[in-house]
C-alpha cells in the first residue's frame, strides 16, 4: 500500500512539473513568435497606428500654417500691386 501510495505521488509531482514546463516552454514559444514578427514589421519599414496618427496629425498642422501663410503672403503682395496703381 505504501508502494501504491509512492508511486501516485510520485507520478503526480512528475505530472505537475511536466505541466510546469510545457507553460514555460509556451511562453518562450510566444516571446520568440512576438520577437520574429517585430524584426519583420520593422524590416518592412511598417508603421505603428499610434505613430501614423500623429504624422496625419502633424501634416493637417502644417499644411493649415502653409495656408495660412500663402494667404498672408497673397495678401501682402496684392496690397502692394494697389498701392503702386495709386501712386
């Protein structure tokens, strides 16, 4: 009966740190999948969403200052057309 009971404790702690081991060996299996995609998509020269947003972001800010500055500008330049007609 001791023999019995040895050898299902026994066969459990084998159990238990096989289980142990194959969710180790799945999480290095993750990080190591996660680390190949990212050298891909860096390889690649794909950006994150995150940084996408914030070039569109910074490009309508721009081009908003570029408008602004050309209707600056045409209006200087009209202005100065009108002062040499009077003249």
């Amino acid at each position: 009966m001791k023999n019995s009971k040895f050898f299902l404790k026994d066969t459990a702690s084998i159990i238990t740190g096989a289980l142990s081991t194959f969710a180790d060996l799945k999480t290095e299996i993750d990080n190591i999948i996660k680390s190949r995609l990212e050298k891909f998509v860096n390889s690649q020269g794909i950006v994150s969403r995150e940084d996408f947003e914030a070039l569109i972001d910074r490009h309508e800010k721009l081009n908003s200052e570029f408008i602004l500055l050309k209707a600056k500008f045409e209006n200087k330049r009209t202005s100065k057309v009108v002062s040499k007609k009077k003249k």
